[in-house]
C-alpha cells in the first residue's frame, strides 16, 4: 500500500499546475496571433465587473451595454499601441470611460451615477464608507433615517456634484481601483484624485446636513 501510494504521488506530481495567464499577457498574445480565444477570455474576465460600471456611471443600462461593445472594440483597434509593462486594467477603464463620455455627448444626456451599492478598496479605506462619511459629528442617527430616504438623500446630492467629482467617486470607491489607477484612467495626478474625493465628501455632507436641516424646520 505505501508502493502504491508513493506511485501516486509521484505521478501526480508529473502534472504541474498551469497558470492562468495575465491580462497583459492575453492582450500581446492576441496582438502578436490573432486567437480569438485570447480575446474572449479578456472579455469573459472584465464583463460583469466593467459593465456594472458603466451601468452606475451612465445610469442607463442600455446604453452601458453599448458603450460594453464599443469599448472592446476600441481593445481590439489600440491593441497595437498597448505598451509592454503597462497594467491593462487601468488601460481598459480609461478607453471605457472615454467611450462613456462619447455616448453622453452623442445623446445629449447627462447621466448620472448611481451609488446604491457599495464597494471595496484598500486606498479607499481612508475615506470610509460613503454613508458613513455623510454623517458629520451632530447627534442625527443614521438608524433613525429609512433606507430608501437615505438613498433619496445620496442621490440628490450627488446629482449636483460636477462629472469630475463623480468620477472618481465611482473608479476608486465602486470599483475598488486604487489612487494610482484612477489616475491613470482619468489621465490627472494623483494628488488630484485625492483632492476630488476630499471635495466630493465635502459637497455631500452639505447636501446631508442640508436635508436633515430642512426636515428639522418643516417639523
């Protein structure tokens, strides 16, 4: 029985386990190939994840899907001007969000971004949860404010922010890029980014403070 089971091991271990390839690595195989398949599998990977972006940025899930199609077809046509070294991540929300602007201007709309749903990043961890950073330090409980009121709330104000704001609201706390990355999509400095989230928050709770001022008033 040990034989045995050595033996198994030992063939087993003749198999070493494959890994997946990199993004970058999909892309330059399909630049220098041309396999379908290299391509599909870079779709499959970013489809839930990049579509629910443009869904919150564009507000409009039609249209996100769409702006889905004509951003991998911008993949397939840049491909050749991908650099070697680069991380393709942050390169294909920049060529998403530039389409989402196009598909705004083309149908005279200005959408805006929907923050019902949180998300998750370890350089938004400084800024906290979004509903969290609505609340100032007055003794107005969240808990004592309805879900759907909140939600009202959030919405509202941010339909007054301006796109610049909202812009690196959704990339860095929805869809958990980091301060680096969102810098690259939105081709600003870092320091920007940092300094639009801190003015976003700033916009909000006044707009927060605001709506629960007007309610004290008309009580």
């Amino acid at each position: 029985m040990m034989t045995a089971t050595l033996d198994m091991t030992q063939s087993t271990s003749e198999f070493p386990v494959v890994q997946p390839q990199t993004d970058e690595q999909l892309l330059i195989g399909y630049r220098q190939s041309g396999d379908r398949d290299l391509f599909t599998q870079l779709v499959e990977r970013y489809e839930r994840e990049l579509f629910n972006y443009l869904r919150r940025y564009l507000n409009d899930t039609e249209m996100a899907e769409d702006v889905f199609q004509s951003t991998f077809l911008q993949v397939h046509l840049k491909c050749e001007s991908f650099e070697e070294g680069r991380r393709f991540r942050p390169w294909l929300y920049t060529v998403a969000t530039n389409q989402a602007i196009d598909a705004q201007r083309r149908n005279k709309r200005h959408k805006i971004v929907s923050l019902d749903r949180g998300g998750s990043s370890q350089d938004s961890d400084d800024i906290g949860t979004m509903v969290d950073l609505l609340v100032s330090s007055d003794p107005t409980p969240l808990s004592l404010v309805d879900q759907d009121e909140r939600q009202t709330i959030i919405r509202d104000a941010v339909n007054q922010l301006p796109e610049n704001l909202k812009q690196v609201v959704v990339l860095v706390y929805y869809q958990g890029l980091k301060y680096r990355e969102a810098a690259d999509v939105l081709g600003i400095p870092v320091g920007t980014v940092k300094s639009r989230l801190h003015s976003a928050v700033l916009k909000l709770t006044e707009s927060w403070n605001s709506a629960y001022a007007s309610e004290d008033n008309d009580a």
